[in-house]
C-alpha cells in the first residue's frame, strides 16, 4: 500500500488519471462509494453513465442504466447535472429520485421513434383511463418515486404538432401517441417538486390510479399543442397539490373518474379552457382552496356527469378569478342509453360549495400571446355565467354558494334573455347562452345563496338570476344590478319553497321577480331594498298571485 503522505511521481499520478477515466466512461456499473451501508443513499451521475449534456447526443440509455442501478441498490437519487441531455422514453422505478440540477434539462427528442408506449398501461377499454400511454418518464406500479428539480424537463412539443390538417407532425409522431412530460400508473408514494415542464406534446402530468401524491413548488408552461393540459389525474386519491404555477393550453388540473380526497392550495392557473374539470366516476372529498385563476377563456371549473356518476364533498374557497369566461358549471344527466341495458345505482351530484369567490368576469374570450395556433371560440363560450344543469328526472342537491362577488362583461340580449336552455346537460358550451348573467339554475334541489353580489360592467338584457324547476332554495343578502330594460332582476320558472331574504336591486329596474309558471308556489320575498325596482313582482305563464308572499 502506498504511504499517504509519500510523494506521488509523475508516472504515478498519470496512471491514476487513466485508471479513473476508464472507470467513468460509457455505462459504468455503479458509483464508487459500494459500501453495504450506503445501500438507497448513493448518487448515480448519469454522466458516470455516458451522458453528454451538449444538447445533441442522445442520452436515453445512459439515463436509463443510472435509473437502474439506482433501483437494484434500493435506491437512492438519480443525479441530471448542468447541461442539455437529450431523451427518449425512459421509466422510472421504485425508491428513485430523480434529480436535476438548476442548469440541467432534460430535452425531449424531436425524433418520434425515440418514443415507446408503457404497455402496461391500458390503451383503450377502460372510459376512465382514456388514450395515450406514451411518456417521455413514466412509471407503472413504483414506490416512492420523486422528480425534483431544480432544473427543467422541456418535452418539445411543438414538433409533435401538425403545421397544416392531414400533414404528419415533423416527429412523426401525433394523436394519441405523443409522450407525456411525466406518466405515472398506479403508483404509490409519488412527488414532483420544485421543477419546470415546459412543451409537452400532451399533458404535462398524467397520473392514473395512483395514491399518495406530493405536488409542490412546480411550474408548468405548456402551451405549443392540443390538449395540453397541465395535471390530467385518473381515479387517484390522497393527492395534494401546493404552491404551484400552471399557464396551459387545455385542462388546467382535470380531476376524472373516482378522484378521492385531494387538496389543492396556494396555486395559481391560466388555460384556454378549463382549470378544475370532473367528468365521471365517483369523485368526492376534494378542496380547492386559496388559488388564483386567470386569463382563462373557457369554464375555470367545470363538472359534467353522467348516469353512473356518484359526486359528493367538492369545497371551493377563497379563490380569485381574473379576466375568465363562465366561472362555474356543473351538468347531469342520469338518463340511460337504450343501449345500455339494465340500470344501475342512479348517478348523484350533492354536497358542493363555493366560498370566497372574486370573479372578474369577461364576456368574450380572446387570443393568447403565447399560443402559436389559433384560438376558436364557439358561440355557447360567450357571455356565460354560473350555471348548475341537470335534465328532467335528475336533480343536482344541496349547492351553497356564500361570499361570492362577480362582475360580468355584460351585453346580454332581449333573446338571449328569453331564450330556452336545451334538454342537454353537457360541456358548457353546447347549451348556448344562458338566460341569466348571473346564476341559471334548472333542477337543483337544496340551493343555498348567502351574501352574493352580481353586478354588470356593461348593460345586459338578461336577469340576475334564473331559478328553473328549483326546489328547496334559501337567497339571503343577494345584491344584484337591475337594468329598466330588462324584464325582471329575478325570475322563477315552476320553483317551489324559496326563501328570499334582505335582497338589494343595485340599479333601476322594471320588476325585481318574475314568477312564472302553475307550478311556482311557496315563495317568499321578505325585507331587504327594493325600492330601485318599479314593482316588486310580476307573474306569467298561469303563476298565481298567491305562490309570493311579499313582506316587509
């Protein structure tokens, strides 16, 4: 052995210089510490792999055989330094941390063959799963798997984009089959932290029945193709979600199927169509709370449930919401197909509220800088407000609404005003414009308005507030803007046993309530301002005179 403190000779130390550079090169087994005691500690340096970070050489099996052998040591961290390392598909596996450095990225590749499907994960066949089970890094049935930052994950997504309809993408690589930024399928003990994902070809976080998941301190900008959502979950539970930034071009954070017991708080979100989407399974136990919503020219929460549908326990609060278009929808439908066979449980939609919400609402979506393809805006998207949907022989239940204040864009028309709303219960724009710039509500039982404000920045044709085949409805405090041009501030089509207590009309009006309809009964208007309306009521369409009592 040689004496540590012995002067090394020139010969000597160019031998240890070649002896380390052979043990560094392509493909290296392992790290050099191999002690048995640093088992699920060690770092492996995807360089000691064969990695260059120049931005041209493809990287994907020197990430792959550091994932590897990070994974038969029991783990440990997955080290991206500086520099631009250029990918394909790569999966991640149980007691892995991946890592990348503030000046590393991961680039996804232009070329489309550098991608392969998880096979594991179900193509088609299951309606909640949906399509695509491509990722640049995914993960199927791992453990205590971590993507942290921070450095940067850029998916290329724009190469994955057809210039013209009927041209292939220049990857070669389109539809359904272009790789997520992360896949995640039934995982457990899953966090991104701290990390950019910018251009993914799809959605940037697709994570499918998957429990016990950490999001924090991550920004995604995904903005260069269709259907670029940001967080795209699938019948996941114990998700929490904190202190994150989403600009996307679809889906801002799609909760679909059986979503359970999920909290997401302190984020911020921009989309060209929906932040918060529900659609199907059996979601429930879900909070959203003190989030900004902005520039978001479709419905910033959305919810659209079918037959089969089970939803229960969703609580919005203290949210802002800055220049968007129709805040809230929630539709059902419970009728079946005669195709379906025989019924099921019938679907359910109960227990929702909304509290502490700023909305500064837009009549008209528009353009984004940062989007290179044109945004089309179909007529439904227009002047919508809050909506609450089902059809006949479905009834959403015990919806509260507390602490709201909303300005819309206004520019309601006298037809859009009379307008009847469709038998569909569908995405919000296959409705069309709804009668009211403030809340349109058919076939809710158990509504709860409590301090709600509605107020126009422009003139607008249509009321206030539209009850359709409502039953079972408390307004307290409402304080909404009339308009002498308008036939009523409120209006009441065949709803029974509503309590409207120390309302405000804001502005001139012709009529605060218009009540409409045989089966209109059990109203009562008691105290509050309604002195800016010139009559208080007014009745159509065979209501009588005796379903309002008027007092105070």
């Amino acid at each position: 052995m040689t004496d540590p403190q012995e002067p090394v000779s020139r010969r000597s130390l160019v031998k240890r210089v070649s002896t380390a550079a052979l043990t560094s090169g392509l493909m290296a087994a392992a790290p050099a510490d191999t002690s048995p005691s640093t088992l699920g500690t060690r770092t492996y340096n995807i360089t000691d792999f064969g990695a260059k970070g120049d931005g041209r050489t493809l990287a994907t099996q020197a990430l792959q055989a550091a994932i590897d052998a990070c994974h038969k040591d029991q783990g440990g961290t997955v080290l991206v330094p500086a520099g631009v390392f250029v990918i394909g598909t790569v999966e991640l596996k149980s007691n892995v941390t991946l890592h990348i450095a503030a000046q590393g990225k991961l680039l996804g590749s232009a070329d489309g063959k550098q991608y392969h499907a998880a096979d594991a994960i179900p193509l088609r066949g299951d309606s909640t799963l949906g399509d695509g089970n491509v990722g640049l890094i995914f993960a199927v049935n791992a453990e205590n798997v971590t993507v942290e930052g921070p450095g940067t994950i850029d998916g290329q997504g724009a190469q994955f984009r057809s210039p013209t309809r009927g041209v292939p993408p220049p990857s070669g690589r389109g539809g359904a089959d272009r790789p997520y930024h992360l896949l995640f399928h039934r995982c457990r003990n899953l966090r991104i932290r701290d990390i950019d994902l910018v251009a993914s070809a799809f959605h940037s976080v697709r994570i499918i029945q998957t429990s016990y998941v950490w999001i924090d301190g991550i920004h995604i900008h995904n903005r260069v193709n269709g259907n670029n959502d940001g967080f795209h979950f699938i019948s996941s539970e114990y998700v929490h979600i904190t202190n994150c930034d989403v600009q996307a071009q679809d889906d801002a954070c799609a909760l679909f199927g059986s979503c359970r017991f999920v909290t997401v708080t302190n984020c911020t979100f921009s989309t060209r169509w929906s932040v918060f989407r529900f659609g199907g399974g059996h979601p429930e136990n879900v909070t959203v709370s003190n989030c900004i919503i902005h520039e978001t020219f479709g419905c910033p929460i959305k919810m659209h449930f079918g037959p089969d549908s089970r939803v229960q326990n969703l609580v919005f609060s203290d949210l802002v919401m800055h220049d968007v278009t129709g805040p809230i929808t929630i539709s059902l439908n419970t009728r079946r197909s005669p195709e379906s066979g025989e019924p099921g449980q019938k679907g359910f939609v109960r227990n929702i509220s909304f509290r502490g919400v700023r909305a500064s609402v837009v009549s008209e979506g528009r353009e984004f800088a940062d989007i290179a393809f044109k945004q089309n805006y179909r007529p439904g998207e227009t002047r919508q407000c809050i909506v609450l949907n089902a059809l006949d022989g479905s009834a959403i239940e015990d919806v509260a609404f507390e602490d709201v204040r909303i300005t819309y864009g206004g520019g309601g028309t006298d037809e859009e005003a009379r307008r009847e709303i469709p038998q569909v219960a569908g995405e919000y724009f296959e409705i069309g414009t709804p009668p009211a710039y403030g809340l349109y509500a058919r076939n809710v039982r158990g509504l709860s308005m409590r301090n709600v404000r509605f107020e126009v920045a422009q003139p607008d044709r249509r009321p206030a507030v539209v009850l359709d085949h409502v039953a079972d409805a408390s307004i307290h405090g409402l304080d909404a803007q009339g308009n002498p041009e308008a036939k009523s501030t409120l209006r009441f089509v065949q709803t029974q046993d509503v309590l409207v207590s120390s309302p405000r009309v804001l502005a001139p009006a012709a009529v605060f309530l218009q009540v409409e309809g045989a089966a209109t009964k059990g109203v009562t208007v008691d105290g509050g301002d309604l002195s800016k309306a010139a009559r208080p009521l007014a009745f159509e369409a065979g209501a009588a005179k005796e379903s309002v009592k008027l007092r105070g």
